[in-house]
C-alpha cells in the first residue's frame, strides 16, 4: 500500500508542475494549512461589480461571485434584477434536500424591472482565452477538468463551462429551449449535479454565507418547494458591492487558481498525507478541490 | 451535438446491459419516474436487525440502514451503544458545511454500555462474495464503482469498500490506528469526501430523515463543533427495529441494485434524456447516483 501510495504520490507531482523533491521534502500540511499559510500574492479580490450581497428577513448574509466571463448576459440580468429591487422582499421558495436552494420566485407575476435581456443559452463559452489548470483526473462528465482564473471548469478543448459544484449559482430555466430570465436563481447544496453541466447557466458561485442557504428547512412539496408561502424565507433586499460607498464595500478574495498555493491545495486535495489518512486516494474530482474564498480586512 | 449524445447513448445502453433497441423505443423517463414505477419485486426490506432508528429532541426521526457485510464489528459495537442507551440524551455537537453532520459525544468521558470491542480498520472487505454492478465510468479515486446489494461500493477487484457519499454514515475516530469505538458517528451533508474512502469506516446510510440530520445550524467552532453545548441538537433516544414488536415496526426498503430497474435507473442518471435536458452528460459517478430508498406500508 505504501509503495502504491508513493507511486501515485510522483505521478500527481508531476501533474501538479511540483517537482517529487519539493514533496518528498515539505512536511504533510493538509489542505487547510495550505490555504492559512497562503501568501497575499495567491489571492484576487472579488471585484465589487461581480459582487452580488444579499441580506435575509433575520438580518444574516450571503456573498455571491458573479461569472460575467462564462454568462455575461445572464449576468447582466441579474444585475439589472438586483437594482431593480427584484430580490427585495422577495424570498427562498424551494429547498429540496442534496439538491439546490431557489429563490427570487416568491410572486413570479410581478412586473420586471427594465433593460432584461433574453438571453441566449450561455451553457459554454470558447476555451481560447481561458487558462486551465487542468486536474490530472479522469472524470466521468467531461474531456478534462480543472480550474480557471478561480472557477471550477469543465471543457472539450473548444468549448469550456461551469461546473455545478457545491455553491455554484444558476439561472433556473423552464423546458428548453427558454434559458430563463435570471428571476430565479438555484445555488447547489449537496453531491454536485454534473447532470445539469450544460443544460443550465450557471452565474456565480457563494463565496460568504453558504450556511445561511444551506441550513434551511427543506419543503415537503414536490422536487422541495415550500407548500405554504407561510414557509418561504424572506429576502430583505439584494445589491451590488460597487453600488455602496468604497469604504462601505465587504471585500472578498478568491484563491488564484494559477498560483502555486493553488497547486499545493490541489494536490494535498487528492493526496492527503496529514496524520489523520492513512491512504493517500491519489486523485480527486474537479468539485472536491473547492477553491478557497475568504473575507478580507 | 445531437450525434456524439446518440454515440454516448448506444455505448451506455450496452455498457449497461440494455439493448439499444429497448432504449431507442423507450420513452424518455426522468430516473424518479423509473423509480415510481418500479415493481415491487425491484425493493429488498431494510432487515429490522440493521434498521437503527433515531428520535431527536423536536421528535423528528432519522431511519439508519446499518451495513453488517462491510463493517461487522464497527457495526455490533453500534448496535451494543444503542441497546446500552449511550445515545439516549445524547446530542450532534458538530456541523460542518459541505462535510458532516456528527452526533454521539455529548460527554466523551461519560461510561460506556458492556460489549464494546475494540474494532480492526473495516475500511475495506474481501471483494469475493459481492456481486459488484460495475458502472461503465473512469473514476478518480478507484479503480472501480458501483453497487452491490444496495450499497455503492468502490473496489480494486481484490478489496470492496464502501464509498462517502451524501447520506452515508460513518465512524468518528482519531489519528490512526485507532479505528474509534463507534460512540461518534457521523453523516455525510455535502459533495462526497470520497478521500475518506478507505481511511475510516463507514456502517451504514440515512434512508429516511435525512433532511433532519442535513438542515441543522452550521457549528462556529473549529471543523464545525458546536462552541457552547447549548447550541448540541439533542437526541432523545435511539433503538433497532427489531427490539420493537413486530406489528410497530417501521419498514423500509432500498432498491435492489441487480434489478433491471436499478440498471434503467442508472442508465438514466448517466444520460438524462428526459424533457428538460439538452445534453446527456454521458457518464455520472458513483455518489451520483443515489440508490434508492423509501418508507414502506
């Protein structure tokens, strides 16, 4: 078992770009401790455009990062929303367990704020322009798997998209080929749902808050709505970081999936040597190397 | 598009056992509706002496199918804290996000019931005497997935060990060799730690419940714990099936795994065809596909 485990010890070194003296050398930091040693340089801030706060009934917060580089029209939808005051007063709707939390349908009668786009599919985008850390794993959904300017990324070599792993957000949709207006959106809260990759557009991804989203009662009506809107959870209002005064802004920072930091988290991810594990797995998938996200200052 | 997804489709339906011809005449079933229309003969019982039944203190009940066949002594050492009340009263004093829910060490130094064993490793098992249904899919952490009498099951052909996926339940322990003596269990709540594979043994699987051991508050303290045991979710008692009479008995099922329903039902998760999906991702993995379970009667 040792040998085995030492076997796919260099071959993941190699991969990662960290030459086996490096590993063979560096004490078993876990993953953590990679993430709490990590130097400023490994981390991007969450630029206050593509921050998108949003504030619950019982005053707790969530921080999401939106992907205009993945769906930039969906994006702007949301953010057209969001000033539009459509997520004020409006509520988490469907809770349905190992799945996703949904909100922004609490009265989906209501009148739309001005400048919606209807949006084309956005399900991928080019791969050129794109620097994918690629993981070294074969995955069951995808050509190749990795990582990209801090999102969890899927691709063929000409087309690359978002996986839906935990705390990814998406744009819920109707039967296609509709691709939904962005007014209600889903955050995945259990075993990532490959399956929808491409089917969807996913927006963004909880980088502050998660629990609020995930802790909630799941409804008991069909595929987890509430059956009561006595059950639905109110939002108290959603805006965008830059529209705050500068000093005012939560600041949020992302790993740098191109940093070396990166490469170690990534690799301590599928070969865990701190003293708890006993058997390295000697490999990992693209949704269990969750790239770290903190709140700054 | 429309092409490689008719490709992907023809080679699952063989890597499965199905014939092209059924699946080209089939109707495009969403994997529950596959599920609502199973036969009865597509469900085994939840043996009353591996059904571990959990009343917390709001009186919502969790269903635990205990897994004999993988860890037989983890297993009675479970079965011996529950007849000796070690979790009577007891409470979950830990919640981490996207990881575990953990219940059982209210007060760690409290007196153990009699006929507790000190439990080998059991995080793996002969292979031989398992009838293992091989997903057709590349898997970063074994050589192969899938399921055998229910359970999902990683294997190298030689050893068979069950995998961490969202509602499985495993033993708490601390740093190697220590195997952990079972009074602290926990459940998986999030993206598959499949890493844990292997290197700590898992006993059994939520079937009915889930959603109460899921949506409790996230723990503020280190790795999830509760800082203050005012914030322990208590447990009001907890028995086995079988210690009740007959008539009272709750009964559940799980699908069986070589049933041609379960072989539909994974085909389908592998490759949704049905109205809302676009493109059949092709491939799924083994936590993604979720066997299976229901309350019976």
């Amino acid at each position: 078992m040792k040998r085995r485990a030492a076997i796919a010890l260099s071959f993941a070194a190699a991969s990662f770009g960290l030459s086996p003296g490096l590993i063979a050398a560096a004490p078993a930091l876990a993953p953590a401790e990679i993430v709490a040693a990590a130097p400023a340089s490994a981390w991007r801030p969450v630029a206050p455009e593509n921050l998108l706060l949003m504030e619950m009934g019982d005053g707790r917060r969530v921080a999401i990062e939106l992907a205009p580089a993945f769906a930039p029209v969906h994006v702007a939808n949301v953010v057209a929303l969001t000033r539009g005051k459509w997520f004020d007063g409006n509520a988490v709707v469907r809770v349905q367990d190992n799945y996703v939390t949904q909100w922004g349908g609490a009265d989906p009668k209501r009148a739309r704020p001005a400048g919606l786009v209807k949006p084309p599919e956005e399900y991928a985008r080019p791969a050129s322009g794109l620097a994918l850390r690629r993981l070294p794993f074969a995955d069951p959904y995808a050509p190749m798997t990795g990582h990209a300017d801090g999102w969890p990324v899927g691709s063929d070599g000409t087309l690359a998209w978002l996986t839906h792993c935990y705390g990814m957000v998406g744009v819920g949709r109707d039967m296609p080929p509709d691709a939904g207006d962005s007014t209600e959106l889903y955050v995945v809260i259990g075993q990532s749902p490959r399956q929808l990759d491409r089917n969807i557009a996913l927006v963004g991804r909880v980088v502050g808050g998660m629990d609020v989203l995930s802790s909630l009662p799941r409804g008991t009506g069909d595929i987890g709505f509430y059956t009561d809107p006595k059950q639905n959870v109110p939002i108290r209002r959603a805006w965008i970081a830059a529209d705050m005064p500068a000093a005012e802004r939560p600041r949020y920072e992302v790993m740098r999936t191109d940093s070396p930091t990166f490469a170690a988290f990534a690799e301590a991810r599928a070969n865990r040597r701190d003293a708890f594990y006993i058997r390295p797995a000697g490999g990992v998938d693209v949704c269990n190397v969750p790239v770290p996200t903190r709140k700054a200052g």
